[in-house]
C-alpha cells in the first residue's frame, strides 16, 4: 500500500549545483539538505520544505534533456502572491486556468524543467 510521495527528482546537467541552489532556495524557498556522502559523490542537490514534507531532488545527468511535459506540480498556499515573487525575481510564470477547481500556473528551473504550481479553490 502506498502512504506517501518521499521525493520527485529532476534531472540537470554537470555543474549546475550554483544555478540550482540558487533558483531552489533563495526563489522557491526551499532549504537545501544534505545528500548521502555515496550520493553526493554523484553531484546534484536536495531540497525540501522547511518541514521536510516535500522534498525535490535534482540529479546530474549526461547528456541532459530538460523535463518540458513531464513535472512535479507543488501545491501552493497563496499562489496569486507566489506567482508575484517568483516574477519579481526573474522566473517565468505562464497562468493555465485548464484544471477545473483550481488556480494554477507554471514555471522553468533555470536548466529548463517545467514545474507546476497549483492551489485548490475555496480551501
């Protein structure tokens, strides 16, 4: 039986780490935790929330293709205000009112994968 989602991973390519922690961290707000010393000799970066509940990890991969369909879709509390400081930061925020109950839109990691950021109404 399956209790929970533990982590979605991304893919980016080789020396990337910079670019990611800082789009991950200081625009998103996610914390950066520690990766296993073996998995850390790989490259890449883990993020979650400051509660560990959602958890994002980024691998390297080469040769790397961005994720433009496939994605992780992270549910927001405040979106119209997250959309906001997202833009005011430089990310791209693209509005898609396509999933009936909810305000949604997504945006680019800086290595080009897409991630979706929806928020039930009404809740």
């Amino acid at each position: 039986m399956i209790v929970a989602l533990d982590h979605v991973q991304l893919a980016a390519p080789v020396g990337s780490e910079p670019t990611l922690r800082a789009y991950y961290v200081d625009v998103l707000g996610l914390t950066e935790i520690p990766k296993p010393p073996v998995l850390a000799a790989r490259g890449g970066c883990w993020f979650a929330t400051a509660d560990g509940a959602v958890q994002v990890h980024v691998g390297i991969e080469d040769p790397f293709t961005p994720a433009k369909k496939a994605h992780p879709a992270l549910r927001i509390r405040g979106i119209h205000a997250y959309a906001e400081q997202l833009a005011a930061e430089g990310a791209e925020v693209v509005w898609d009112d396509n999933l009936p109950g909810h305000d949604r839109f997504y945006s680019f990691d800086p290595v080009g994968n897409r991630i979706e950021f929806l928020e039930p109404r009404g809740v």
